[in-house]
C-alpha cells in the first residue's frame, strides 16, 4: 500500500482499526468487564450503579430526570429501576406534585451499597493503568466530544 495511492490511502482510513468508533466501543467493552467483575460481588449491574449513583447524589428523581441523567430510554430504565426497587435500593412514589410523575430516591439500604463500593472507582483506575493526570485527562477529552457529539459542533 502505497501512500501515494488514493485508493489505498482511503481504504486505510476505513479499515476497522482506525475508526475513532471502534476504538471507543472496545474500550468500553474493557471497562464494562471490569465493572461487571467488581459490581457483581455486591450484587450490581453497571446500569444499576450508576442509577444508584446518579439518585443518591441528585434525588428524589422523576423517572423521565433519570433516564436524561444516565442516557436510558424509560423501556430500558422501567425495569431496572424495579429490580432495584425489589432488591431494596430504591424507592419509588408518586410525585405529590403532579401524580403522572414518579419519584426515584436511594433508600438506606442503597447508600449503604454505595459506601461498600467507595474505593470502586480507585479500582478502575488502578486497572486502567491511567495515572491520575491520564484519568483526569481522558475524562475531560470524553465529556468536550460527548458535548460536541450533542450539540452537533
């Protein structure tokens, strides 16, 4: 493959190993495994920790909120929310304010998960092989396309 040969070069630039978009879904399957491995010993999916997360630092949440929140339909977020809601780690009641909206809110129990999973993100690092400044970083670079994938700039 010659660089002067537009065909080649094109080709090259599809290939499967240089699309931004591989790279970023192999990356997050790497991370999803490892979340996995860590999450299951306390008895959490991914999607249950960040739900978790995002309504003991930001709720009571309506559920429409939430889903914004994580980036989850409310087809993908309904059921999840009521294995967590069976397993004790949320709560969810009628909005007093408007009865078509429901309420998300962590319960004791799962700020208790929470606290059991503190040094979690010290163990993602840690096997990410990141220093802190990569970590800092990396997150900075993530959110700037995340924002500019959004707002289509």
């Amino acid at each position: 493959m010659s660089p002067s040969n537009p065909t080649s070069a094109a080709a090259s630039t599809l290939s499967l190993e240089q699309q931004i978009c591989y790279a970023m879904h192999t990356t997050v399957r790497a991370f999803d495994a490892v979340y996995r491995e860590l999450l299951s010993e306390h008895g959490l999916s991914y999607p249950q920790y960040i739900a978790l997360m995002a309504v003991a630092e930001h709720g009571p949440l309506t559920v429409s909120r939430l889903g914004e929140h994580l980036r989850l339909d409310s087809g993908t977020l309904s059921p999840l929310l009521k294995r967590m809601e069976s397993a004790g780690l949320v709560e969810r009641v009628r909005d007093p304010e408007d009865e078509r909206r429901v309420l998300v809110s962590a319960t004791d129990g799962g700020h208790d998960r929470l606290a059991a999973l503190g040094d979690l993100p010290h163990q993602i690092a840690l096997r990410s092989g990141l220093s802190r400044q990569e970590l800092v970083d990396l997150h900075r670079t993530l959110r700037q396309v995340t924002e500019r994938l959004d707002t289509g700039v």
